[in-house]
C-alpha cells in the first residue's frame, strides 16, 4: 500500500487529490498513518507506533487500520504496491 | 510516556457547494449525565440498553404549559393521556402535578384506579370499551367519550340495567383545514351526524351530555387548526343550550400537540419549527373566549396532552456493538437497541449524541439496531465522532410511546429508571427475563419432547 505520489498533504490534516480533484479531511492519527505509508513504512511499523503512542490494542488497531486503507483505496488517495 | 486517547482513523470527502445557510449540524456534543446522573454510572447499574425519564423535565414541562393555559383561561384541566406512557410511576408525577386520566381502554382505566385516580377525574376515551369496562365507568361516574352509535345505544341499554345516569361526552370529528382529517373517531360535525347523537343522548333523557370532545390529529404543526375546532366545539355547545336548556360544562380538545423531535424529511430541527405551548394556548383560548359563551358560562377547558409533555423528558442509553463499511463505502454502526424499543424512529429523525468527549472530527454514518431485519434502521444518515465497540450513546427526545408501543421482539424490553428532583435514579420498570416471558406461554404435554 502506498499514497499516491501527487497527493498533497497538508499539517493540518487536509488532503488534496489533483488527478480526481476531490479534496479530505482526516483526523490526526489518519494524518499519521497516511504519512508514515507515504514514508513508504510497513504495517508492522506502523502498528508499533500507533500501539506505543495511543491507548489501544492489537485488534482494534487491525480493524481499524484495514478499514482505513480501504477507505484510502476508495478514495484513490493509495495503491497497492504492484 | 503516557499514552494518548485513540479514536479510530477516520478521512472524509470534502464536498464543495453553497453553504447551507443554517450552518452545520452540532449534534454531536457528548451528553455525559442526565440531571446529574452519570450516563456511565448508569449503564453500570442497570445495564444497557437503558431507558432514563428526568422528573425534572416532566414537571418543568408541565408546569410550563400549565401557565400557557392558565394565564389565558380561567378553567383549565390537563388529563395525563395513559396511552403516551402508562408506567406508574410516570403517571404519579402528572397525578401529583394535579393531572387527572385520559384514557382509551379497560386496562388503561384499571391502572388509572390503581394509581388512585378517583373515578370521576378519568376521561374514558376510544372505540373499544367492553360492557365491563363501561358498568365500572358508569358505577364511578367517569366522564364517558362515546365514539360511535353502537356505543351510544349500549349505554343507553346498561341505563336501565343499572339505573344510573352516566355523565358522557361525545367525540366530534371535524375539517380543521389539516390533511389528513381524523374522521375515524367520534362523530362528523359538518355532516350532522354529531347533532344525530347529541339530539338521541337529551331526547332519550337516560345520561347527562356534559361535555364535548375532539382529538383532530397527531404532531399538529398549525396551531390554527385548533382555533378552528375550538371555534366548531363552542359553536356546537352554544347551540345545544340555546335548543334544549343544557349547559355544557367541558370542551376537551384533545391531545395533539407536536413535540421537539424532527420528523423524517424535514429540512429543520423539530425544536426550531414547532409551535410552543403559548401558540397552542393562544389559539384555542382566544377561539373559546370570542365564542357566544357568557364569561359565567364558559366551559372548563380539558387539554389531553401526552407527547409534548413527556418526550423530552425520555433518553435511551445504548452501545456500540460494532461497526462495519457498507458496499457503498458508508460507514454503519450497530446499536444495542433496534426499532423493537425505539419505535418512534420509524418516523423521527432522532438526536444522538455520544456519552463520551471526542475530538471535532465526524463522519457520516447509518446507524442500525441489533436486530436481524433488514427495517431495523434507527439513523439513516447522520454525523457522528468515530466511535468504538463498547462506546456509550445517548438518544434524544424518547419519551412519548416508546415505552408503550414497545415490542418484545428478538430482544427483551429492558430496564426503565427516572431520575429525580435530587439525581437520583430509581428503577421504575424492570426489565424482562426469560423467565418471565415463558411463563406466559404453555406448551402441550405431547410437544414436550422430541429426538434430533
């Protein structure tokens, strides 16, 4: 999974997606998630760092995070890696 | 390092286009006590989900449109409409705010007695009253609505069983100018059929008429509407003092009045649009007092209410059971309530809020009850925080009919508390067990056993 490569993302947590010219918002953990896919980070990385910094558990976080990058794919914000 | 509190990732579209001029929704405040009962505490205690009444807002709302009325009339009497919500403890407060009983059947009239509401302060209304139900009424010397001519003719013929006069009103159906017109009670005024009634009850000299009646709808929006059926009732009344010398003491105007709760399709808040107790109150007092009455002779004023009164005061507390995506990419919630407890959503868009604080980030979502039917839909759209499995909501505005017109249905009814005038909760209604719902049924000897 990776975030397109001209998706604009800004601090604040509003994305920008010139290619469809649909514009999000997201909270700031998403912020978080879709920069470290943008570092091109694994989900792994990812868990580790979602799991030490906020107050949740392994199954939550899979859920959640699934539904999110699915959500990312619907709305052609990320792709999978070919 | 301490952690932080983790709310679900959540990105939403964007859609650009002409503000909407009222702004948006912000009903998603969190609501983390009612009266000062925490929601928490509560789910605690009494499981979830969980019905709440605040004696506090039932007493200030009646209290409210009491003064309505009363600043405007001189004779004024609320009748607690049974059928809105019959639980005891509920109807204790009307009664000890000084309400008398309206009800519509034999149960409802028997719980009234119950409660300690003698039988002259109970309005017997509806079209289903059994010779039982009316011998008790007219040996208590309840006021009796009749509602059809069938009736009518089956008091006349317990009169002379029971050589007493019952004292009786009649339901008058009317065009009010509000579609549609309830015509299915009581008896037509523009048609004739209530002079056909009025004149068989004084020529047949067995009851006394002392009052007349009408109920013309649910949810009225127009308070003009009862203007008009007020101005029709004096009209009628004059009329039959003026033909046949008997005063008519009572014109009850029903119920009918709309709460704060938004309908389903409606582009404002319900309690940005709905009339107040005040509009209502200044049109029927006004219609009453430019009637032809003297102001000896005006009639006590009756007001059945029962939604207005009690569905603010009414909270369902629930959980999140789980969330899922739609097909079409919609986020869903399910609830641990489903329309077998909240019937009323079939028709109101109902506010719900969270129990607990959430950052300002919403997304839309359809929020479904636990049952396994597909029309189990509380929400069809709505913006809530993210929430998780195990998060607590708090739905607005549940008071009236809810607790009556619940279904027993997949799931048990659950628990019903009131908070009172200190915060404090009482468990006014217990919830149902399986124990309890088999003892109702019997099952014959010969299917009691079986080889699978």
């Amino acid at each position: 999974m990776k975030i397109k490569k001209n998706v604009a993302i800004s601090e604040s947590g509003f994305i920008f997606n010139p290619t469809s010219g649909d514009s999000f918002s997201t909270n700031p953990i998403g912020l978080e998630i879709i920069r470290m896919l943008k570092d091109e980070k694994s989900k792994d990385e990812i868990r580790k760092y979602i799991l030490s910094k906020y107050m949740t558990d392994d199954s939550t976080f899979e859920k959640d995070y699934y539904d999110f990058v699915m959500m990312l794919q619907t709305n052609q914000v990320a792709e999978e890696i070919e | 390092m301490e952690k932080i509190r983790y709310e679900r990732p959540v990105i939403k579209k964007l859609n650009t286009g002409v503000m909407n001029k009222y702004g948006t929704r912000t009903e998603y405040a969190p609501v983390t006590n009612i009266d000062g009962a925490k929601v928490k505490d509560l789910i605690g205690e009494f499981g979830s989900p969980l019905f709440v009444m605040s004696e506090q807002t039932i007493r200030k709302t009646y209290k409210d449109a009491v003064r309505a009325f009363t600043t405007r009339y001189p004779k004024v009497q609320f009748a607690w409409s049974y059928k809105t919500h019959y639980n005891n403890a509920i109807c204790s407060v009307f009664h000890q705010e000084g309400s008398w009983s309206e009800v519509v059947s034999g149960f409802e009239y028997n719980k009234a007695l119950l409660n300690g509401v003698p039988g002259n302060k109970i309005i017997f209304n509806g079209p289903d009253k059994t010779d039982e139900d009316l011998i008790l009424a007219i040996n208590n010397e309840s006021m009796i609505h009749i509602d059809h001519l069938d009736e009518l003719y089956r008091i006349i013929e317990l009169t002379d069983e029971l050589k007493k006069r019952p004292k009786v009103a009649i339901r008058v159906n009317m065009d009010t100018g509000v579609y549609p017109m309830w015509d299915r009670f009581g008896f037509n005024y523009e048609s004739g059929q209530a002079w056909d009634a009025i004149n068989k009850i004084i020529l047949t000299d067995k009851m006394d008429l002392i009052g007349l009646h009408t109920h013309i709808g649910t949810f009225m929006l127009t308070p003009s509407a009862y203007a008009l059926a007020a101005t029709k009732l004096s009209d009628l009344a004059f009329h039959i003092k003026s033909k046949f010398g008997k005063n008519i003491t009572y014109i009850d105007m029903g119920g009918g009045f709309a709460s704060r709760n938004t309908l389903k399709g409606s582009y404002l808040m319900g309690a940005d649009t709905v009339p107040t107790f005040d509009d209502y109150a200044e049109a029927i007092c006004s219609a009453l007092l430019n009637s032809e009455y003297s102001k000896e002779d005006l009639p006590l004023l009756i007001l059945e209410s029962g939604r207005s009164l009690v569905d603010e005061a009414g909270f369902l507390l629930g959980t999140v059971l789980a969330n899922k995506r739609l097909s079409d990419g919609r986020k869903a919630t399910i609830m641990d309530f489903g329309v077998n407890i909240l019937f009323t959503s079939f028709w109101y868009e109902h506010k719900i809020s969270p129990a607990q604080e959430f950052s300002h980030y919403t997304e839309d979502s359809v929020i479904y009850g636990p049952l396994c039917m597909n029309i189990d839909v509380i929400r069809e759209n709505i913006t809530l925080p993210p929430m998780k499995k195990g998060d607590n909501v708090v739905v607005h505005t549940v008071g009236a009919y809810n607790m009556t017109q619940w279904m027993q249905f997949i799931a048990m009814r659950p628990n019903i508390v009131m908070i009172d005038m200190d915060g404090k909760p009482h468990l006014i209604r217990k919830k149902e067990t399986l124990e309890y719902m088999n003892s109702l049924e019997i099952t014959p000897e010969y299917l009691k056993s079986f080889k699978l």
